[in-house]
C-alpha cells in the first residue's frame, strides 16, 4: 500500500482518456487504462503534458540474448533453452493438452501418445517447443490484484515468439513446428493480441506451406507426415490454419482472408479430404473440429460478399439469402448434435451465429431501391432479435448463476459472438420501444464476458471496445450505479 500511496499522479488526465472522456488514474508513467490494454497486446504510449512514455510492460523481463548467447544459438541450445521453461514431464503436458486443447481445437493426433520423449533430453527440438506452446495457450491469465501486471504471463509468450523467429532464422521447419504456430496464433486470437494475431496468421500460413518442399530431417526434429497419424494431422492443420484466417478476417473487417486463394490442401492435394474411420462419430473433437470448419466456411463467404460486392446489387442479395439459408442448415444439424446445456461449447455454432448476425446487421442498413431490397431490409431487421435472443438465452444461466461454465471447454470463437451481439443491442438501443429489456439483455452479455475473463483476456479486449462505443448514460444504467 506505501507503494502505490508513492506513486506520482499527473495534473491532468492522459490525452486518450481525455478525448475519451474517461475517467483517468492520472498514475505515471502510464494510467491504469493504458496498463490494461498494454496487457491484452494494444501497445501504445500514454501521453503526459507532452511527455510521452511507453509502458514497461510492453517489453519482456528478460532477453533471449540474456538466456541463450548469440554466439550459441544452434538447434541444441535452443532446444535446451526452452526446455528449462517447461516444469512438467512430456507425457503430463500432453495429458494437459488432451484436457484443455484437444477437446475444442483438436490439432494433435491421440495416437502421438505412442510417440512421446520420456525426457526432455531425448525430445527433438520441435517437440519442445510445441509443448512450450500448449503450456502457453493452457495456462490461464493470473489476476489483477491490487494493481498488479500479468508480466510473467506475457514474458513467456514473448520468449515463444522469438524462438520461433530463430528456428524459423535456422531453416527449420517440420508440422510440429506448423503446429506451434497455430497454438500461438490462437493464443493471440484468445486474448486480444492484435494485430500480433493478423500478422502470425499470415507467418503460419506460409509456414505450412512450407513444410511440403522444405523438411528439415535433423536429428534435432522430428517428422511425423510420413505416419497415419501424421496424414491425419495434417489434414487436421489445414482445418485449424483456415479457421482461424477466416476467423481473424472477420474481426479484422473488410480485408479479405489469406487462404481463400489457397489451394485446396496446405500439405498435399491429392490427400483425402476427411480422415476415414471418423465419419459417423459426431460425438469426436475431430467431427466437431470439421463442423467449425464448415461454419467458418460460409462466413467466410458472407464476410466476402458484404465486403466486395459485385456491381448487380440484386445478385448479391440473391447470393447472401442462400448462404443465410446454408448457414440455418448447418445451424440446425449442430443443435441436433449438441446438448443444450453444451450449446455454448459448439464454435461451429458459434460461428454460424457470427455469420447470422453479420448478414443480418448489412441487411437491415440496406439502402431499399426496389421490391427485392425491401423485403431484404425487413426480413433482416425481424430476424435479428430472434439470433440476439438465442446468444443471450445461451450464455444466460452462466451469468445468472444456474449453471456452472467449464472455460477449458471454452472456445474463443465464442466470445467475438457474445461481443459482436452486444455491440448491435448497444447501437440498437435508440430503435428499442423498451428499454429496459436492452439493458437486461446488456447485462447478461457483458456478464458473461467478464465472467470468461478468467480463461480469455480478449474478452476484456471486447470490453474495453463496448466501453468505448457506449454513453456514460447508459454505461450506468447498465453498471445499475
């Protein structure tokens, strides 16, 4: 407490609060707001009476120059380097992985099991790091207590980046190492690192891509496409790689995705497109992993045609009411699938409601020319109460206490669902007859969201943005102050 009663507060409120109009701590050599954001990847300076500092939390705690020598940067002492982060045994991390991963995201064959390093000392480098990956993305944000920072947090993540950038310096690259890449990518999706997260996608994509031409057979790495559980796997990488392109594209805005112009397959062609043995079982992470696929398929396709329309203004309204109709489709074989209870574990699900609420948002702001955009408006505008009240029925018993939320199950995909439904009930709120049920509505979404901050920062990323797009007015009604 003697700390913080030392700390030095400036004059005035920083510039970003100020034209913000919030409500500034005034700490240096940054306010807690801009602390926050540095936290969740949106590193910028605080701005003081002309005094411009960037936060410290920005740089990690200690270098890899510090830890690993440049003179000794070989695939060995790498190797060993990262092992000394990791505190668990090879078979406990994978263990881990199937509990807190694999459930949701399925990117490792169950069969590597077989294949697994009794030690670190015998694990090929890329092993390693992929184990450092899965503790990343695994272990959940500490708390902000008393003004704390989640610097060691960030640290490790910081630490994976640039092994990563000296493996890949080195000419490295196996599908372990793709495979790692795509936990991290997902790491920046899950909490809010942009635009960290739309650079690494496009790293990722390129990486895998890669690895077709390009396998590095040292002794130090390990391949494993040569198996049946390799095939698998990357069939499986394919998936995940496009999923979260399309996913990232989405919340970027009107940039189209990078593997839309992709061949079909990242590895192989010619590689069956579905990994036999699995077709019937819809209860399998992989069925469920390929459902997220599809979805993410079709949003894909609406985001592309909201944002490059073709100059027949009938074609593209013909052409979003049969995906609309696709994505109802798939809609209903995933509620057939899924257990009410589990609905908000679904990212297949969630993604189809992301796609919903997109096509439905550009479609009640159409401008009406003719018969067709009118019945296209008012369709819209009486379809989307129904989608925003399905999210908030989804995610309610978790708010409200009834039923208890499991966030290792948890995919992130859902929590740009919940934000993307509050942001509209935010701006729709003027149109509303009543009110009040707006700001239930409100309530429940925002609730949810600090409630899976526990598990994904992104979801104090979103806050922060409703924040920023909602009137002190309302914020109190909401806050009920």
């Amino acid at each position: 407490m003697e700390g913080r009663l030392r700390v030095h507060l400036a004059k005035k409120a920083c510039a970003r609060c100020r034209s913000q109009k919030r409500r500034c701590d005034r700490a240096t050599p940054e306010c807690g707001l801009c602390r926050r954001r540095v936290l969740v990847g949106m590193v910028f300076a605080c701005h003081y009476e002309g005094l411009v500092t960037t936060s410290s939390n920005s740089k990690p705690s200690s270098s890899l120059d510090a830890e690993l020598p440049l003179e000794t940067l070989g695939p060995g002492h790498i190797k060993d380097a990262i092992a000394k982060k990791l505190s668990s045994s090879p078979g406990d991390i994978f263990v881990t992985y199937i509990q807190a991963i694999h459930p949701w995201f399925p990117i490792i064959a169950q069969t590597s099991k077989d294949q697994l390093p009794s030690s670190w000392n015998e694990a090929s480098l890329d092993y390693t790091l992929l184990a450092l990956c899965i503790t990343l993305l695994c272990t959940s944000p500490p708390p902000e207590e008393g003004g704390g920072t989640r610097s060691g947090f960030q640290s490790t993540y910081l630490h994976v980046k640039s092994w990563i950038a000296v493996i890949e310096g080195l000419g490295i690259t196996s599908l372990k190492i793709v495979q790692a890449r795509v936990l991290v990518t997902l790491f920046e999706v899950a909490h809010g690192f942009y635009p960290a997260a739309y650079i690494s996608i496009g790293t990722t994509v390129r990486a895998a891509d890669a690895t077709k031409d390009h396998a590095h057979s040292s002794p130090l790495s390990s391949s494993s496409s040569s198996d049946e559980s390799g095939n698998e796997e990357a069939i499986v990488i394919g998936w995940a790689i496009r999923i979260l392109d399309r996913y990232i594209t989405v919340q970027s805005g009107y940039r189209p995705s990078l593997t839309r112009s992709l061949a079909k397959d990242l590895h192989n062609t010619n590689m069956t497109p579905w990994p036999t043995e699995l077709e019937k079982d819809t209860r399998s992470p992989l069925w469920q992993l390929f459902r997220i696929f599809e979805a993410s398929t079709i949003l894909d396709k609406i985001h592309n045609v909201l944002h490059n329309p073709t100059s027949e203004q009938a074609f593209n309204v013909a052409e979003i009411g049969l995906l609309v109709e696709t994505s109802y489709c798939l809609r209903t074989l995933l509620i057939e699938e899924v257990e009410d209870a589990d609905q908000v574990y679904s990212g297949g699900l969630g993604l189809c409601h992301t796609g919903l609420l997109l096509a439905y948002e550009n479609g009640s702001k159409i401008q009406v020319i003719d018969e067709q955009t009118l019945t296209c408006q008012s369709l819209a505008t009486s379809s989307l109460n129904p989608v925003l009240t399905a999210i908030t029925n989804m995610v309610r018993p978790f708010v409200g206490g009834t039923q208890s939320i499991d966030l290792n199950r948890l995919p992130p995909f859902i929590i740009f669902l919940v934000y993307k439904a509050a942001a509209l009930v935010t701006a729709r709120m003027w149109m509303e007859a009543d009110s009040s049920e707006a700001l239930r509505t409100l309530r429940v979404l925002r609730g949810f969201l600090k409630l899976a901050n526990a598990r994904w920062l992104c979801c104090e990323y979103y806050l922060d943005l409703l924040n920023e797009n909602t009137s002190p007015r309302i914020l109190k009604s909401i806050e009920g102050r």
